[in-house]
C-alpha cells in the first residue's frame, strides 16, 4: 500500500535527520539561543513550505520566533520587455530595500528555509544579512542543491553563503514515494523542515535554562484561553525572550 511505504519513507527521514545533521542542528540551535540570551530577535524565512505556518504562534513554540518575508508587485505589463526581477541587480537592490524596511539588526539571526537553496533570492539575502552582521542559518535538500544549477551570479548556493547549513535529507525532486504510471507523491521537506525547526528550539530552550533563564514559551489557546497567551505576550515583550 502507498500508505505502508509513505509511513517507512518518512520514519525513514527522519531517522536520517537524527544520525546526520544532530550536531548541525545542536549547533543551529546553541546559536539560536545565544542570540535570544542577548534579547537579539530570532526569524524564519520561508519559500513556500511549512514552516510560514508552523514556526509562530504554536502551542509549545518560542514566542521570540517571528516571520521574515517580503514582496514587491508592480502592475505594468509592457509587451516585449523583459520582467526586471530576472536581472540580478533587481534582487541585490530588492533584498537590500527589503533588510532596510526590516526590524532586523546586527546580531539578529535568520532561518533561511529553501529546499533547492539555489534561487538568487535566497543566496543574495544570506550574503547581505552577512554584511550586516545577521547570523544565518539555512535549510535544504542537499541532494536537490546538488542537482540544480544556480541562479545567482555568483554561481553560490544556500549552504556556501549560511553560517550554518543544515540538510533536510530529501531526495532530489522532494517526492518519497513511487506510484505506478505517475509521478512520485507525499514530499518529505515540509515535515523534514518542521521536524528541524523544533529540535531546534528545544535546543535553544535547554541553553537558556542552563544559564538560568526561562523562555516564552506558548501554552495552547485551548487550555488556558486567549488571555493568557497575551499574558505571555506581555512577558515575552518585557523580557525580550
């Protein structure tokens, strides 16, 4: 049954997570950590995957994570020109606008989670949050990088241009099981990505405790009502973690 092999594949996945990126992620999330303990600001980037929804606002999550993105749309097609966004200089110029109008400062880190790494978006925001001394750390599919040719004019990838790049583990094309005459279903790097970002945070929480500190963390609106997770909110706010 799809749904046996499914189940197998994915275990499977995360198992790999555990015996080859354990101390890639304890090291992501020593960093994460030491930031929250300077009350720097800790935020995700998605390209379109799980973690937009599932690294903020969850039961049992850090309150210090928040979103990261941005976008810019212009009406005005003129036929026979070129979209601007496919020149490199466009991005450097967008991602730079983008960082300005951010809240993001020196000493702040940065998830960057992308599973083929190699879209000069996300390679032009890792360079120039380098620059302005925010620490970042990427997420994607080794093997699918590997695979893909880049398209920044460096010719870089995500995990040259992170302080810490942590594979997800998926196979090229992200699918994780074969079907018969189609193509291959139930892709692997949403999970992959979440099952990451958590162990990260317990990691970041642990370090904190260690130094004495005790982090926000969210209590499900279910069990105590909205009240107290604005309580928390409060509490987060003033102590910055």
């Amino acid at each position: 049954m799809y749904m046996e092999q499914y189940l197998g594949a994915a275990e499977g996945l995360l198992k790999r997570i555990r015996e080859q990126q354990f101390d890639t992620i304890e090291r992501a999330g020593i960093l994460v950590g030491a930031c929250l303990r300077q009350k720097g600001a800790v935020c995700v980037m998605d390209t379109g995957h799980m973690l937009q929804h599932e690294a903020f606002l969850r039961a049992g999550g850090l309150a210090s994570f928040a979103p990261f993105g941005f976008a810019m749309t212009v009406d005005n097609p003129i036929e026979g020109r070129v979209d601007p966004l496919t020149d490199p200089t466009t991005i450097v110029g967008e991602v730079a606008l983008a960082l300005s109008r951010s809240r993001l400062k020196s000493g702040d880190l940065l998830i960057i989670n992308s599973n083929s790494g190699r879209s000069a978006l996300v390679v032009e925001l890792a360079l120039q949050c380098h620059e302005r001394g925010i620490v970042t750390v990427g997420i994607a599919s080794a093997e699918q990088m590997r695979r893909c040719a880049p398209t920044h004019p460096s010719e870089k990838k995500l995990a040259k241009v992170v302080d810490i790049f942590i594979d997800n583990c998926t196979p090229y094309g992200d699918a994780l099981v074969p079907v018969k005459n189609n193509e291959p279903m139930c892709p692997g790097s949403g999970i992959a990505s979440a099952h990451i970002l958590w162990a990260i945070q317990a990691t970041a929480i642990y370090v904190l405790e260690q130094d004495g500190l005790q982090p926000t963390i969210f209590r499900s609106v279910h069990l105590s009502g909205e009240e107290h997770m604005e309580a928390q909110r409060e509490a987060h706010r003033k102590r910055g973690y």
